[in-house]
C-alpha cells in the first residue's frame, strides 16, 4: 500500500525534480539507488533529458554495470539524443569504465560532433587498457582535425606510458603551453612518471620550477626520495612541506617506510611525534608502518608500544608485531603473541601463518609447529603454496626431514621458493647428494630456472658433504650458465667448502681475491678450517685479518682460543680469551634444550638446577660407565682450559647436549627418537659420545648445532665425521 502511494506521489513529479533527486544520489555516491531512482521515474511515465543521461551512466560506470548501460543507451537511441554530444560522451566514458572498449570506439565513430571532451575520452579509454600507441595516433588525429589537446589530454597518458612515451607526451604537453605553475595536476602527473622511473631528479626540477604545490606534489618528490633510498632529503622537504601545508596520511606511510628501509633509529623516531600531533595515530595502516618500522630499526620495546596502544588491531598489525619479534631472535615471543591472538576474533591470515611457522623453525619447536599445521587444516590453508612451503621449511629446521619430504611430495604447484626450501633441507641436513639429484630435477624436469638463493644451498649441501668437485662446477655454472654475479654468501661456501676438505691454499687465495670490506665474513670458516686441520700458522694469519675486520665477533675469538689449547699453547690461548674481557665482550654460553610433550628444557654444561636433577644425573652416569664399556675414549684435547686429564673428562661428561640427552631418555619411552637444539658447535668429544649414545641405547638422535644438523643412529653420524 505504501509503494502504492509513493508511486503516485512521483507520477505527480515534472523531470526537473527527477533530475534533482538523481544529481543528489549521484553526488552522496548512491550509485545503486540512483539507478533504482531512475526505474521509478520511468515507471511514472516520465523521460529523461540530456541532463538525465549523463548522471544515470555514471553511475552504471561507477558500478561497473555494463547491463544498466546498454538498456540506458537503447533509452538514449529511442529518444533521438545520438545527436547530442555531452550524452554520447556520457555514454563513451561508461563503455570505457566497464572495460568495453569496442562499444566505446562504436559510440565514438558515431559522433556527428566531438569535443575536445570527446576525444580525450576516447584516449583515455585506450590508455586505460594500455594500448598506448593507438591513444597516441588519436592524439595526432585530433590534432590535425583542429582539436587543440587539454592536460586532461595528456594526464591519461602518463600513467599508463614507458619512459620514453612519457618524455614524448611531456614534450607534446609543453609545446602546447600547458606545463605551467597554473596546471598542478598535469605537472604532478609528469613528476609522478619520473618518480616511476627512478628519475627523481627531474621530477624535482618540475617541483622546484612550481610557484603552487599541492599536498600530491609534496607526495610525490618524498615519496620518490624514498624510493632511492635518499631518506635524509626526503626528510628535509617534509620539514619544508610542513611550513606551509597540512602532511596527509600518503606522506606519512612514504616516510615511516623510507626509515624502515633505513634501520636508523634517531631518523626514524623524529617522524612518530608529528603522525601523532596531525592525529594520523591509531589509524591501521599508520600503526601497520610503524611496528614494522620500529622492528626494521630493532628497537622492539617501541614495536609493542605501539602495538599496545592501538585501539583496534588488523590481522596486519598482528602480523608485523609476531614477524618483529621473529626477524630479531625472539621466537618465544612471537608464539606466545600468535597464542594471543587465537584467543581474539581476528583469525590469522596465511602471512600470519607463514611468519609464526618462521619462529617455530628459528626454535626448534616441532610441536608447536604440528599444532599450527591443525591450525592451518582446520582452516583450509593447506592449499596455500607459501604456507605450505613455510610449514615444510619448518619441519627441515625441526628435524622432521621425512615429513617435509612428504609435503614436498604432495605439492600439486612447485614454485622455486618450494624446491629450494627442500633442496636446502637436505643441505643443512648434511644430505649433499640428495640436494644435487633433487637440484637436477627441478632443472631437468621442472624446467625452473635456479636463483642466486638456491645457489647457495647447493654450496652449503656440497660443503657439509664433501662433494669439492661438484662445488666447484656448480659455482662456476652459476656464473657461465645462468649469468648470477656470485655474493658474499657464495664465496663464503665456497671458502667453507675448500677449507673443510682442507685445501687451504685455494681458500686463501679466493679470499685474497675479494674486496677487502666482505673479506671479513670469508675469514671467519677459513679460521674454523684452520681449526679442524691444526694449522696454526695459517690460523693466526686469519685471526690477525678477523680482529682488524671484524673485532666484535666473540666467535673468532673462541676458535683461535681452541687452536691454540689443541696445540697446547695454553699461554697463547689465555691471552686469546683475554682479549674478550680487555674489548668489552662476552662469550655467549652454550646450551642445548630438548622439547618434552611440548614443554621446552633448557641444559647449560654442568647444569643442576633442573627440578630432576638427580635422575638426570644417574643416567648421565649410566650412559658414562655404558661408553667406557663400549670403548668411547674422551677427546681431552677439545677442553680450552689448561686442566689435568682427568678434569678435562669430567668436564666433557656435563656438556649441555648430553644432560639434555639424559633428561630425554628418562621422559621418553624407549625407541623414541630425540630431538636437540643447541646454539653452538658440537664438540669433537661430544660428537663421538652421542654416536656410542645412539648404539648402546638403541635411539635415534637428532642433533642441530650452530651449524647444521647431525642424525646419529646406531653408532654413526650422517655426517659421516665430515662437518
């Protein structure tokens, strides 16, 4: 009854009035009711006009519905406006915004009269699907039929053109007169296009030459700052900009990821104060930015503060706060933040997922890492090939070696990033030849060709293997094959692996070859080759090069300490492990944890203040009295300090790893593989007890260490003593 009534309100309505409401709810962007307003009006019996017309096709544009348009163009055609160049226009621009550029080119040969209007709708039409070529033989067209262009013309071209188009439409632009202080839009278009193309430069000459900028003129030169990296001038301008016009939100995101990108604190905290005097604080994106800037700058404590005070928190801002405490080492950080945030209502997103997996990788946690991968069954992302791949490289840096092989395996979609996750699980893992055959695959079948990141792990799989020859030829394929200009991490394998197989003369000699500033990091495994071979002489030649490159590198330090104790320098090695003291350096302490039924346990060596401390004990002196039966020997020489024998073996038999062990055997019921962490290298001693360990108690031990990964089983290493 009511619609009854409305109806026969509006049959009493004239057009004018139509065409008042019609302009209302096309300017309040009710787009959908402004078409259902024009249903109406032809319900009522009443036509629309020239005036009509245009506004009913904007809104079929503005919701991309090219149904509404063509009945609307049969309205036109029925009515004799074919002649009336502002409704065809109309009706050209709607063809063009619903991605029919036919119709649009139909309506517009058509025209018996065009506009200016009318061509630079149809140029943009053709730029709009990135046909630029056509939209500039339009261009000529118009020109030699008397149409003088408009910035509007030239604006359509700008963004979609190369380079060298552009500098050509900018020519055309000026030769017309129109780059000009007058035409801020057009000439923000030209900057923009520089900016776009690294040609920041020019785009700061146009700025310069504009007596009016608008905020997207400010906008654009910082933002193109940023994007060379040149944050410090693009600070300065914002401090310019801010004498005269109110920052918007656009400059404030460009310069939080200008000092993120930088990682400099003092630069990165003078920008907080002004997003919070302009109230941009407590906006997501806002807030977004500035955790990860505050992570990118390692200030963490800022990150959370921020974090904490925003009122309302995105699946994104929850993210970047578990990603930051992921990238700088606190991994148990971020899982309790991810459990956090399964108990709100945000439900975590696939980078969520992949990030958190990140920190279950870094510690280790293999249970935590199968509680997510229900997590990510329940909610079906089991079909996301980065989860997917995040959730295998979990399991390779967990130990689970088998299990990632099986994901691998189930992978309908193999990118690069899945294969060389895989490809580097093997490495890590001390599998070399199964990180070359699967390699060879990817190449040979998949057809993919490989990246300077997988590169990397071929050189570590053949440097924990031993495979020299084929190091060598995959370091020289890399260059010759694939043209990858190797990186300070290649020559760093490839010194590790020259240097384990203890051809030290060639790993010197490629050190030498390299510039002196990333020296610093090839230095380092040839100390540790120095180490394993017992050339001293070498290994203080190294050690010289360490301490002047590098000086606060603990690790460098320790290594010469141990090589000078094994060749029983005990006075060089003390004065070595001064140094540490006299430079205000710390030696980080080892320890090893294992995880029982999802509770972690943290060993340090001799460690006693573990609540099963004395069970744990009397298994340790178990497997003690077991090893010497089986015939394990201790390897004293591995002890630094200058002590008697017998010290020394008491001193190996607490090391971290083996108290670990011992905690694992008595929580675990027999053939239950255990699996360690531990934050610095095995033990020479060590390595040899936990072989003798795995036979005499029948266990599968998985060990990761600082530098890979050791499956002992049945009295051998998978590394075959080659590590």
């Amino acid at each position: 009854m009511q619609k009854t009534h409305s109806l026969l309100l509006n049959s009493k309505r004239p057009l004018y009035l139509w065409n008042l409401k019609v302009l209302n709810s096309i300017n309040d962007g009710l787009f959908s009711d402004t078409l259902y307003l024009y249903s109406s009006m032809l319900r009522s019996g009443v036509h629309g006009n020239h005036f009509t017309f245009p506004m009913v096709l904007k809104a079929c544009s503005n919701i991309n519905s090219v149904l509404h348009g063509t009945m609307i163009h049969s309205h036109v055609h029925q009515l004799g406006f074919q002649q009336h160049v502002f409704v065809q226009t109309a009706l050209l621009n709607m063809y063009s915004k619903c991605d029919e550029l036919e119709s649009s080119r139909k309506v517009f040969d058509k025209m018996p009269v065009r506009t200016v209007v009318s061509w630079n709708s149809i140029i943009s039409a053709y730029c709009r699907c990135s046909l630029v070529d056509e939209a500039t033989f339009l261009l000529h067209e118009m020109r030699v039929l008397g149409f003088k262009p408009s910035s509007t013309t030239f604006l359509s071209f700008l963004p979609t053109c190369v380079l060298q188009q552009g500098l050509s439409i900018k020519c055309c632009a000026y030769k017309f007169g129109l780059l000009n202080i007058r035409e801020i839009p057009l000439a923000n278009a030209v900057m923009k296009m520089y900016v776009k193309y690294g040609q920041v430069h020019e785009a700061r000459s146009i700025f310069d030459l504009m007596h009016e900028k608008s905020v997207i003129s400010w906008t654009t030169v910082i933002d193109g700052y940023v994007g060379i990296g040149n944050v410090t001038e693009a600070f300065s301008l914002f401090n310019q900009m801010r004498t005269s016009i109110r920052p918007d939100f656009i400059v404030f995101m460009s310069l939080i990821s200008g000092c993120a990108q930088e990682g400099n604190l003092l630069v990165a905290s003078t920008i907080h104060s002004p997003i919070v005097k302009c109230g941009f604080d407590n906006e997501d994106p806002i807030d977004n930015l500035l955790v990860r800037m505050y992570a990118n700058c390692e200030d963490l404590v800022s990150a959370r503060r921020v974090f904490d005070m925003a009122h309302e928190k995105s699946v994104f801002l929850w993210t970047s706060m578990i990603r930051g405490y992921t990238h700088l080492g606190y991994p148990l950080e971020a899982l309790e933040l991810f459990k956090t945030l399964l108990g709100t209502a945000i439900k975590p997103d696939e980078a969520t997922v992949t990030t958190v997996l990140s920190a279950c990788a870094d510690l280790g946690s293999l249970n935590v890492g199968e509680e997510i991968e229900g997590y990510i069954l329940a909610n079906g992302l089991h079909s996301n090939l980065q989860v997917q791949t995040s959730f295998m490289r979990m399991l390779c840096k967990c130990g689970n070696l088998e299990k990632a092989k099986a994901v691998f395996e189930r992978l309908s979609t193999k990118d690069l990033a899945a294969w060389s996750s895989m490809i580097n699980g093997y490495a890590i893992h001390g599998m070399g030849e199964e990180a070359l055959s699967l390699f060879h695959k990817m190449q040979k079948t998949e057809m993919i060709k490989p990246d300077a990141a997988i590169y990397t792990s071929i050189l570590l799989a053949c440097s924990h293997s031993g495979l020299i020859e084929d190091g060598l030829k995959f370091f020289q394929s890399m260059q010759m094959d694939f043209g990858i200009e190797p990186s300070i991490e290649h020559y760093t394998c490839l010194v590790d692996l020259l240097g384990r197989a203890g051809k030290l003369e060639l790993a010197l000699k490629t050190i030498k070859e390299l510039p002196v500033k990333v020296q610093a990091k090839a230095w380092a495994p040839f100390l540790s080759a120095c180490r394993k071979h017992s050339k001293l002489e070498l290994g203080e030649f190294a050690a010289r090069k360490l301490f002047d490159l590098n000086p606060g590198s603990v690790g460098n330090y320790v290594v010469m300490a141990n090589l000078y104790a094994h060749a029983g320098k005990w006075k060089e090695a003390a004065v070595t492990r001064r140094l540490l003291d006299d430079r205000g350096l710390v030696k980080e302490s080892g320890w090893s944890y294992i995880e029982i039924n999802g509770s972690v346990h943290v060993f340090v060596a001799g460690d006693r203040s573990h609540y099963q401390l004395g069970d744990i004990y009397n298994k340790l002196e178990e497997l003690n009295a077991k090893l010497l039966e089986a015939g394990y020997i201790p390897e004293a020489d591995n002890v630094v300090h200058d002590l008697e024998k017998e010290e020394k073996e008491e001193s190996l038999k607490v090391h971290s790893e083996r108290l670990a062990i011992a905690f694992g055997l008595i929580s675990t019921e027999a053939g239950t593989t255990l699996r360690i962490i531990k934050n610095l290298r095995t033990c020479d001693d060590c390595h040899s007890a936990l072989k003798c360990i795995s036979k005499i108690t029948g266990r599968h031990l998985i060990v990761r260490d600082g530098q890979r990964f050791h499956h002992f089983e049945s009295g051998s290493c998978s590394c075959k003593d080659f590590w």
